[in-house]
C-alpha cells in the first residue's frame, strides 16, 4: 500500500497598512499612480543624518488587528534593525520588529479540509516598513523609493496549515478580517497583500519534521494554492524515489506552474537584528489597547454567527455575504427595508451576484440600492409584475439606476390582473389552436404549460400566471 | 577695534547691540583671520565665505532696526556671531561631508535642528570643520582631508574628533562651534586646546541630522572660547523636537542664570580610577591643581571610586561599531555619494565602500558586524548592553553621595600627528576617561585646567542627567577664579 504523506505549512503575510503617511516620515503612503520619487524625503530617502519617528496610526491599525486575531498586545515592544544590502532598501536596514514583537499568540478560525472548524494560531503580528520597488531596465536598474517606508504588518502563524486549500482558505479568512478593520485593501494583485509560504512534508506518523523550504512572492490566492500543491507533489515523489529535500528558499513561476530556486542554505542572509537606537520602545497602556477594542467592527465570525441565528442561513450561506463587508452591509439593508430574509438572500446572491461578476464591480458602485430591491419586491408581492418580469425590471435597474416602479410604469409591465381581459385572450388562444386543445384533452395534459407561454407571450409576460392557469384549468378542463 | 576676531560670543553681542561694531566687520574680521592662519591650522573642510557675510549683512539689517526701536537687548543672543559647524552636522546647501570620500561632494537639502535653531537665532556659517571620518577618531588624523593641527603646537594634533572646531576656535578662527560627541569628541579636542565645551544629557539635544556615528552615544554640544559662551550656545540648540525620538520633552531652562551663582558646599566627587593607571602624571598634577582651586571656591572634595569606568572601554567599542555598521549601510553608492560604477550590483557596493572609506571606518564597520552576527550578539552585544546598564548605575550611585564628579578630561596631553598611526591600540586606551559618560548618557563638561609644558589640559566635571546647570555654575566658578581660558596660542 502507499505511503501517505503529511504537509506542514505556516505563512507569513504582509499587508500594507491604509494609513495616510508613511511608517517613520510624514510622507504620503498613497503611492500607487505617483510619478516615481514624489513621495520621498530625507527620512524615507535614508539621507545622511535623518531620523524615524513612529507612525502612531500604524500603531493602533496593529493593535486592532492584533484584538481581531486575538492576539496579546505586548505593554512593551522594541523595534529592531534586520540588516542586509539591496538598492529599494535606502537605509541599508529594515526597521522590523525582532525579539518583542507588539502582538503575539493568537489564532484565526478556518474551516478545514473536512468542513471541521479548526484554529490557525497566529505567532506574532508585527509592524515595520516596506522597501522600495526597483525597475529593471536593459542593463541597468532604476529605484523608485516612492513605496519605501510604507506601513507593513507582517502576520506570522504556527505550522498549523495541513493542505494548500487550507492555507488558501486562511489567506482568504485574513484577508476578510483585515478589510473588515479598514486596515489594509489586503489587494494580492496590486502587492498590497504578500505571502510566503514555509512548507515540509513528512510520512503520515513520522514524527519528526520533514526539510522547511520557503515559497516567497506567492502575489495571488491562485498562486498560494498552486505553488503550494506543486511543492507538495515534487516533495512527495523524492520522497517517494528515496530523495532527500533540500532547505532552499523558491520563488514561483506562475507562467510554468512550477518552483523554482531562489537562495539555497549556504546562501542566507545573516540579518544582524539589534534594537533600534534611533527609538525608544514602544510602550502600549492598557486603556490604550480598550478605547481600540471599542473601535473594532462585528467581525466576520461574528457576523456570521448572527446571520445564521438571525436569518436562518446556513453557515455556508451566511459566509458567502459575509466575507466582503460591504456585501452584508447591503443584505442587511435590504432585510430591514423589505422583512424576508431568505427572499432577499436568493435575489442578491442569484441576480445580483450575477450582475457582480458579468459586469465586475463591487456591490457598493452598483446602481440598485437595497431600498430599491425591498420596493422591487413588494411590486411582485401586491402583484403588479410577476417574478419574471421582477429579474427582468431588476436588470433594467441594474442597468440604468431606475426605480422599480418607474420601469414598470414606463414600459408597461404592470401584470395583467383583470380576469375579463385575460379570458378573452385565453379564448383567441385556444381558439387558434385547436389541434393541442384536442391533444390536451385526449391525455397529454403536459401541453398545459405550453398554453401559459402562449398566454405569456400574447401579453408580453405581463399576465398574472397564478390567474392564467386558473382561467386555463376551467376552460381546458371543461 | 582691533582684533575682533579674539572676542568671544557674549562680548561680540554686547558690542553688536550697542553699535559700536557690525556683523559684517566681526564676519570679516574672522573670515581675515582664516584667511592668514588656516594654511597652517587647516582647521576647516569647506569655507563659506559668501554665505556668512549674506547672513552678517541680514543681522546688521535687524540690529540697524532694533536699535532705531530701543529693542536691541531683546534680539537674540547668537544674532550676526560667526559659527563653525563639524562636517558631520547637516547644512542646507552647503556641502557635508564627513571627512569621507564616500560624501565627498554631498550637499544636503535639510538643515539638522541644531542648526536650523542656530540659524533662526542669526548666526553666522563660516564653515564647515574637520573631524575623523564620520567622527571616528581621537585627532583629525582619519580625515580624509588630512588632519587639523593643534594651535598651541602646530606639530601635534588638535584632539578628535570635533578638532577642526578646537583648532579654529583656538586659532580665533570663528567664534563658536557646535561638535558632536561619541565618547568624547567635544570634550577632548577643548581639552587639548584649551576650551569649553559641553557633552550634553543624551536626549537634550536633537540628533536630527547629525550623521550618525553611534546613534544611542551620539549628542551634540557646543565647543566655545568660555563657559558663557558655551551656555547661551546650549540654550540655543537644546530642547526638544519631535522629529528625534530620543530627544527628551524636559524644559532646558535658562542655564545663563546659574551663572555667578554660589558654589559653596556643592560636593564634588574625585573618582580614584581618574587619577590611576594610564594617566600622564604631568596631567593628573594640573588636574589636582584644578581640584584645589574648587575646594577654595568652597566646593566639597570627596574622593569615590568608579570601579567600571575601565569597562566602558570594551563596552563602547562593542556597542559603538555594532551601532555604526549598521549606521553606515546607507553609503552604497545608489542615491548619493561617491559611486564606483562596477559590472554587477555586488562589484559597485564592495569597490564604492572600498574606495569610499577610510581604513579606521572600514576597522569598525568589520568590528560591528562582527560583534551583531549570528552566534555572537550575546556574547558581545547583549553582554555590552549589560554591562552598560551596570556602568548607567554606578553613576546613579555616586550622584547619590555627590553633586558633580571631576578628573581630567584625557589622561595625556596632545600627541604629535603621526603617533596614533603607529599605536593604533595605546590611542583607543586615551578614550577612558570620556567614554563612560557617553555609556551612562550623564553630561559632562570640559574647561581649561592650565598646561602641561606649555600644552593645554582640561578638566572634566561630570553631572547628573538633565543637570547642566550646576556644571555651567561650578565651570563659571572655576573659570572666573582662574582664567585659564583667556591664553591665546601664538601661532607661527
């Protein structure tokens, strides 16, 4: 029989913080579209002389990310120099945090790969600053220091990760909880969200670890998932051919699925952390830390909780409009304007999803407000339009940011309720058709949903279908 | 008036109020006075001769008016003085290069605080003076440039590393200065030639834009022809700004004040180690000497003993090196500075710092990274943290049974330029008696004790932190009762 294999895997994340200036100067962090070098000064250019000074936005955007990752927060906390030489690093130095880093032992609850809820345990949650961004040129290099000194928090947890799915679904899980803080956009694609993955595989009972390597630059969940998968199944089949693994750092190659060496053991840096005399350490109060705890939001668990309590959703359900914040801040919008959560629930998570993903915007730039949606549905419910005829008005809303009813007034889609007009179209209709009237009658009663279209189509959908078929069943029943 | 040049800060301010001189003839004055004596004293790095009379001409403008509003008196002290600045203190457009290759042709955008408060005030920038390369050095000798020579003996060396600023102010080749100090290099360059200056309590001048050397020793002071000039420059340049974090939010005070006041009863300690093992005896007698005059001014002599002191050494040459590798890391060759272009990134970092430092700086950047790397930061840095914090409270505990501690400032008189070359260990041995003070972070001040055959020494009073007042009182005492400070080197 085959050898089973275990995976062991924890992640490290850095996210970039949403603060206005920069960690240690008061520069714009809001780099992105600026011409390269605007957002730069003596401290971030790392000019002879120039000092950092402690970015107390950033300060308290850890903190509260620690309370959400039910972490301590550390009343003492010391910066520290990571030493290394690279030109998108000014100083020569990373200001980080080494020995007494300001959050510690929390954890974050994911779904495991059986549908078991499991605790991931978060080691520590740091601060410290980002680098710079290098453009490589032919034969040379140009430094952009405009991202140099960007708040970074840095997110480490315990190997407690068991498959690439699992370390997916935390990836998505953090990323959920940091938005939902306002923290971070928490964007992979746009490198405001990085991951590195450390990974080792050992035979299922072993209890020893197998050979850590390290996957960095993962820049997209795809990319966590894949790199991860690969390295498992190349770990696995040296093992398999008796290999040994190699402690390596990889990098992933996107284009061609595959890992690949980036810094082999003999090569690793040598950082020389030692505190950070240019500040003093971090001293946090405990009502410091409480007036923050005030500040957080429901956070995702707990909204999930309160969804399923409150709205009859299944956990799944409840997660699938919780994750984006502003997704269930719409839902519960809607469920208040309009009662009848499950009814809502199938329209935003069916039509409006839809028009979400085809048209590729957020819910909180689409046209239809949750009010709006409430109004929608209260004209199918008093019977002015059906349900068809509802998608249909909705798109139109989507579309053009109409109200329900003005649509339905503008292209008269009120539904046909009065019972003499409709009884005289049932009449033309079987009167034309008097083959399938005889077929019905003669056994093949499955024609009976033709003779709705039918009707349907004669008054362009607007026919009350409850009243079609009641008038159909008399007529055709004779 | 005669020599303008010889007079000091206080005496130029008096004069300057009443009208009986201008900014422009003191600048001018100084600015001759360079011009006859620094192809001998070679005091200065960079001269910036339009710019001090720009800035002189703007202070007559001011005085002019003031004194046409019977305001005079109330303009600041520091208005239309003629200024010498270390090169390793940043200066908005004026070149800053650390005695290094490496920044040979770096001219900052920024002023560093202490100069930005020094300017607000309308102080005149002569120049920029000679130190070691990135202050590390007891003599000028690591310049880049070549070293300053020392006015009382042009063949000897001025003191390090602020001696550009003790050569031109014993020279009369400016006014006042403001050096940084390490573990020494403000007091022992005004020993060697007979002046003041003061190490200030770390936190009580800001570090922004200073060059950082070691950034938890580093402070900035004032280095002046007398103790009140010394005053009213710290008054200018001490307080706190919030772009160093380690600046202390604690009022600075009018030291002026202090000055004059009774210094009867205060008890000052005499620690044994200052007077022992390593001390050229002609030195410990002037120093003696010194202590006596103090008894006579009524202070109490209390001998101690600071049995760490001869630790502070190793401490210091552990955490100092470890702190300036790192410190150091930014002069690569990519956004400023000296560049050795090179086929590979790793080519151009090893020939740019290669070719950019000088061998005392590369000595201690190997000797810090070292001390940091895996494997032995707890040997050596950490255990060196501890040990500091050791020597930090040995000092609470003297100021526990005394008011200010004295010895000398170094235990030898200036050498002769060439000796440290040749004893690269016996010169790390002339940093004992400053070192520890940097260590504990307590200020210190030196002032002229007399000479040694005809060569100056000083005398080092050590204080509480935050406590700089009473070493302007017992200085002011001192000097007044001996005058020491009013000899001139005659330079020939």
């Amino acid at each position: 029989m085959a050898q089973e294999y275990e995976v062991i895997i924890g992640m490290e994340v850095h996210a970039q913080l949403l603060t206005r200036s920069k960690m240690f100067c008061s520069c714009s962090a809001d780099y992105v579209d600026a011409p390269p070098n605007t957002h730069v000064c003596p401290v971030c250019m790392a000019l002879p002389g120039a000092l950092p000074v402690i970015n107390k936005a950033a300060v308290e955007a850890t903190i509260r990310t620690g309370l959400a990752l039910n972490c301590r927060i550390a009343s003492f906390s010391v910066f520290a120099r990571k030493n290394y030489f690279y030109p998108d690093l000014p100083k020569g130095y990373q200001i980080s945090q080494y020995e007494l880093p300001l959050t510690t032992d929390g954890w974050v609850e994911i779904e495991d790969d059986a549908g078991h809820p499991k605790r991931v345990r978060i080691r520590r949650a740091h601060l410290e600053e980002d680098t710079g961004k290098l453009v490589h040129m032919d034969g040379y290099s140009l430094v952009d220091l405009n991202r140099a000194g960007v708040p970074l928090l840095e997110i480490v947890t315990e190997a407690d990760l068991r498959s690439a799915d699992e370390a997916y679904r935390y990836l998505r899980k953090l990323r959920t909880i940091l938005r939902y803080l306002g923290v971070s956009t928490a964007d992979m694609e746009k490198g405001a969200m990085r991951c590195e993955a450390n990974l080792s595989v050992r035979p299922k009972g072993q209890k020893t670890l197998g050979t850590k390597v390290e996957i960095k630059n993962l820049n997209s969940f795809k990319a966590v998932r894949d790199a991860i998968a690969y390295e498992v199944q190349r770990q696995v089949r040296i093992l398999e051919e008796g290999g040994t693994i190699e402690q390596v750092t990889l990098g992933w190659d996107a284009s061609r699925g595959r890992t690949f060496v980036q810094r082999t053991k003999e090569e690793a840096h040598d950082y020389r952390y030692f505190p950070e005399p240019d500040l003093l350490p971090l001293e946090v109060s405990q009502e410091w830390v409480e007036a923050l705890r005030e500040t957080l939001p429901e956070l995702p668990d707990a909204k999930m909780d309160r969804f399923v309590r409150e709205y009859g959703l299944s956990r799944k359900e409840a997660w699938i409009v919780v994750e984006e914040q502003d997704v269930a801040q719409w839902y519960e919008a809607a469920v208040r304007a309009y009662g009848a959560p499950r009814q809502v629930y199938n329209w935003l998570t069916g039509e409006i999803f839809r028009y979400l993903n085809e048209a590729n915007v957020p819910i909180d730039e689409i046209r239809v407000t949750p009010e709006g949606l409430a109004e929608l549905l209260r004209l199918v419910d008093d019977g002015t339009i059906n349900r068809n005829t509802a998608k249909s008005v909705l798109q139109e809303m989507l579309a053009t940011g109409k109200d329900a009813r003005t649509i339905v007034e503008e292209q008269g889609l009120a539904q046909v309720s009065d019972e003499a007009a409709l009884a005289s179209i049932v009449e033309e209709i079987l009167a034309a058709h008097p083959d399938e009237v005889r077929r019905y009658r003669a056994g093949k009663k499955g024609l009976f949903g033709w003779f709705v279209g039918q009707v349907m189509r004669a008054t362009r959908g607007k026919a009350n279908p409850d009243l079609v078929r009641k008038l159909l069943q008399e007529r055709l029943n004779e | 008036m005669d020599e303008l040049y010889r007079l000091t800060a206080h005496e130029a301010r008096d004069l300057l109020r009443k009208g009986e001189i201008s900014a422009t003839e003191l600048t001018q004055a100084v600015l001759d006075r360079i011009h006859a004596v620094e192809d001998k004293v070679k005091a200065y790095i960079t001269l910036t001769p339009e710019i001090a009379l720009a800035q002189a001409a703007e202070a007559d403008k001011a005085f002019v008016q003031a004194r046409k509003e019977g305001r005079a008196h109330t303009l600041p002290d520091l208005l239309g003085i003629p200024l010498a600045v270390k090169d390793v203190i940043s200066t908005a457009g004026i070149r800053t290069t650390c005695a290094s290759r490496i920044l040979e042709n770096y001219i900052p955008p920024y002023d560093a605080t202490a100069v930005q408060r020094l300017r607000a005030q309308g102080a005149v920038i002569l120049g920029k003076t000679n130190t070691d390369e990135f202050a590390m050095g007891w003599s000028t000798e690591n310049s880049a440039f070549g070293p300053s020579h020392n006015p009382w003996d042009l063949t000897r060396v001025p003191g390090g590393s602020s001696g550009g600023n003790a050569a031109a102010l014993a020279a009369d080749e400016t006014i006042i200065a403001i050096g940084s100090d390490t573990g020494g290099s403000v007091r022992q360059p005004a020993g060697f030639c007979n002046l003041v200056a003061l190490r200030p309590t770390y936190g009580r001048v800001s570090r922004f834009g200073l060059v950082a050397f070691a950034s938890s020793l580093d402070q900035i002071g004032p280095m002046t022809k007398d103790v009140t000039d010394a005053a009213l420059v710290y008054e200018a340049i001490a307080g706190h700004d919030p772009r160093d974090s380690t600046s202390v939010d604690r009022p600075v005070g009018e030291v002026r004040r202090a000055l004059g006041q009774e210094v009867r009863g205060l008890r000052v300690g005499v620690p044994r180690e200052y007077f022992g093992e390593g001390i050229d005896p002609r030195v410990a007698d002037v120093v003696r000497q010194a202590l006596r005059v103090l008894e006579d001014l009524g202070a109490r002599l209390e001998e101690i003993s600071l049995p760490l002191t001869r630790h502070s050494i190793p401490v210091y040459y552990i955490i100092a090196p470890a702190e300036a590798s790192a410190n150091l890391a930014r002069y690569d060759g990519v956004r400023y500075g000296y560049r050795a272009e090179a086929a590979t990134l790793w080519e151009q970092y090893k020939r740019t710092r290669g070719r950019g430092f000088g061998p005392e700086v590369k000595r201690r950047i190997i000797l810090g990274t070292y001390a940091l790397s895996a494997g032995y930061y707890d040997a050596y840095y950490l255990r060196a943290q501890k040990v500091r914090t050791l020597i930090r409270q040995e000092y609470e505990t003297a100021f526990r049974r005394v008011d200010v501690i004295a010895g000398p400032v170094a235990p030898v008189v200036p050498w002769p330029i060439g000796w440290a070359m040749e004893n690269p260990v016996q010169v790390y041995l002339t940093d004992l008696l400053t070192i520890s003070q940097a260590i504990a972070g307590v200020p210190a001040l030196a002032v002229p004790a007399g000479f040694s055959d005809g060569l100056p020494v000083g005398l080092q009073l050590v204080g509480r932190p935050f406590d700089e007042e009473t070493l302007f009182r017992l200085a002011y005492a001192y000097e007044q009762a001996t005058q020491w400070g009013k000899k001139r080197p005659v330079i020939e």
